[in-house]
C-alpha cells in the first residue's frame, strides 16, 4: 500500500471519528477537490467504514485504480446529541458503516492509501 496523501490536522480538544472511503483514484481527485457529497438516496446511504478493510473491499469501482480515502471527521454534536457529518453507524460484517448527514469537506480528509 502506498500513501498518496497524508494531512496533519491542527490539534484540538474535540474528539474525532475516523472512517474510510473506498472508490477509485479518478473519483479521489473530485473528492479531494470537492469534499465527500451525500447522494440523493435518503439519509441512510451508507458511503464510510469504521475499519480500513471494509473499505478496501468497496474500493473497486471500476475506473481508475483503487484507493482508500481515510477521514478524520471531528465528532461535533447536535442539539440531540448527535454527530453532526454523519449518522451513528450501522453494524454490517466485521465493523461498521455510516452514512452522511451532511457533505463532508476535503479538510477532514487526513490521507489517501492507493492499493
């Protein structure tokens, strides 16, 4: 595995979750540009894992080569105590997945791992 990418972060108190994002290096380079985007599926579209291997195994989209793009989204709650970038996660094989409740931007993206 070969990293592409690596962000420092700026050192806060808040917690941060970290998750995954398979998908090509094509479509890397959009998300890096753009940031993460919801898709018009409903809020339960589930597009990060808890563990690099679930999203390894989802990296090959078909254009491009595969990569995995890992995420440090800080863990900032709603007045209903939940995180505020995305939903809590659900079970799913060996770990969990989770969907966007809003786009994420490039910032939080901390490296991007080609396979």
């Amino acid at each position: 595995m070969k990293i592409l990418k690596v962000t420092n972060l700026n050192k806060t108190s808040e917690s941060v979750l970290t998750l995954y994002h398979g998908t090509s290096d094509v479509n890397a380079e959009k998300i890096e540009a753009e940031g993460l985007k919801r898709r018009n599926l409903g809020s339960r579209w589930y597009t990060l894992a808890d563990n690099f291997k679930d999203a390894k195994f989802h990296s090959n989209v078909g254009n491009g080569n595969p990569v995995v793009i890992e995420f440090k989204i800080p863990d900032t709650k709603d007045e209903h105590g939940f995180n505020k970038w995305v939903w809590d996660g659900e079970k799913a094989g060996e770990g969990y997945w989770y969907s966007l409740r809003e786009d994420l931007p490039s910032e939080f993206i901390s490296g991007i791992h080609s396979l």
